[in-house]
C-alpha cells in the first residue's frame, strides 16, 4: 500500500504537467494524478479532459469517454473528494492538506502483467472498498498511462445532503 502525496490539486494541465509525478513512471503515482485531474471536473470539464488525455497518453478519451465522465459527475460534485485521505460522508468528503492518495494492490493486480497491464485500487471513504483503476506500460518510455478507470461509480453521499441524515 503507498499513500502518494499531493501538495495541491492541479487546475491546468501545464500545472499537472509541472508536478514531480508528472514523468508517470510510477504506477501509483499515476493512479493519484487520475484523482487528481478527476478532482478538478465539476469546476473545469474541459481542463480535465485535457488532463486525462495527457494521463491516458496516445489514447485520448473519445466522445463516449467524456459523456460517460458527464453522466457520472451530475449532482456528485463531492465524488472524487472520497478519494483524498480524511474526508467521510460526515465532513461532505473534506480532504486534509497535504492531500493524500492511498493505493494499493491485491492478488490479481499483475494477472496481466506480463502483457503490460498493471491494476491498482484507490481507497475511497464513500465505498467500503477501494476502487479499481487500470494502467498500461509504454516499453519506450517506461511510462505509465490510465486505461481504465472505475473511480465514477456510486459512493455514499454527505450527511449534509442526506435528509434522513
């Protein structure tokens, strides 16, 4: 298990691009810079999608790709704060700074190792288990891209916005 430090939340590509896990040559590294261009979504969709684009490296995302991305974030501004270690339900899903990430693998994570594929699970406070995300190798370069990610779906929603809270 790594917990990855953030000392902010990128809002541009350039200023992803300028974080010391830019070089995405370390597999958890990449995993937090997911959460972290996902973050950005409800305030700027389209800086986002830039930087997933970046983090999914010659494999762009695609019309389906960013409506998917929509569909899921609609009324779920708080979604991707579920990944920053201290948030909860009870604190409308409030990180502490420095933000933090917590990734992990488990015994499947390298089933497809061998053919370059590696699968990470981000800890998520709204879920009561960590969220999978898969990456890709780049032999050439060593690098790491996001391939596939299932960091969009359900979490519990803050207290604040329960009413049977």
């Amino acid at each position: 298990m790594s917990e990855i430090t953030l000392n902010n939340l990128p809002k541009t590509l350039d200023e992803l691009k300028a974080m010391p896990q830019a070089a995405l040559t370390v597999p958890e590294e990449v995993a937090a810079l997911t959460v972290a261009a996902l973050a950005l979504y409800p305030e700027n969709p389209a800086e986002t999608e830039k930087m997933l684009d970046f983090l999914r490296g010659p494999r762009p995302l695609n019309g389906i790709d960013k409506q998917f991305i929509r569909d899921r974030f609609r009324g779920k501004e708080y979604l991707m704060r579920s990944y920053l270690v201290g948030s909860t339900p009870e604190n409308n899903y409030t990180p502490v700074q420095p933000y933090r990430v917590t990734v992990s693998e488990n015994n499947y994570s390298r089933t497809q190792f061998v053919d370059g594929y590696l699968t990470l699970y981000v800890a998520c406070s709204g879920a009561d288990s960590p969220r999978p995300l898969k990456l890709r190798n780049k032999p050439s370069t060593g690098q790491w891209f996001l391939w596939e990610q299932q960091l969009l779906t359900g979490i519990r929603i803050p207290q604040v916005a329960d009413p049977w809270a």
